[in-house]
C-alpha cells in the first residue's frame, strides 16, 4: 500500500504505507517546492500537514512529538513545541495559528 497525498487537483504517491512508523514523521517536497509532514498513526491512519512551522518558519513539523489530546492527534514543533491538529491543522495553544492540511490515503499500487 502506498500513501497518497492530494496536490493541485491529483493524487501523489509519496512512500510506501510500510515505510512509516507510528508516531514519527517523514518530510515529503512536493511539485511546487513545498514539504509536507506525513504521519501514520498506531491503528494505521495517515495524516499530512505543512511541514513549516509557522512561527519560525523552520521545515521541522515531520521532526515533531506525536500525541493525542481528548482524543485528538497532534505534532508538537522540536522547536517551539506549539501543538498542531493533524485533522485540521489548528495549533491548539494559538487560535489564530494553523497550518495547512493535505487529503491523504492509502492506495493499493496499481500492476505494472
């Protein structure tokens, strides 16, 4: 199974489902340039969201600390440690803060 991310409108393959561990990220760069943060967790639900962490605009989101808070998944920066929501991208400690997230899903590749 691989894991897809929606971009401009298509569906890209960014890695096999196999190659991810629960609770670590990986970086992905994507066609225009930007990274986005891939992340599966233990039931094996992937997740993606922007890998720049707004408030110091370092590309270290998919480095970040995963956990779950009243149910729902988050990233803590390795910077700053401010928590984003996997689902939606709201960092749960500033309202007025998010980052972008990605349709994502697992696909059975197609034979060759």
């Amino acid at each position: 199974m691989t894991i897809e991310l929606e971009v401009n409108g298509g569906w890209l393959t960014v890695c096999e489902l196999s190659e991810l561990i629960p609770g670590r990220g990986v970086a992905a760069l994507l066609p225009d340039g930007s990274q986005a943060a891939v992340f599966v967790d233990r039931g094996g639900r992937p997740y993606a969201i922007g890998n720049r962490d707004p408030f110091t605009g370092a590309q270290v989101l998919a480095r970040g600390l995963v956990g779950a808070v009243t149910g729902r998944p988050f990233v803590a920066s390795p910077l700053l440690k401010q928590r984003f929501d996997l689902e939606s991208g709201r960092c749960l400690d500033d309202d007025a803060v998010a980052v972008r997230t990605y349709p994502v899903r697992t696909a059975v590749p197609s034979p060759a």
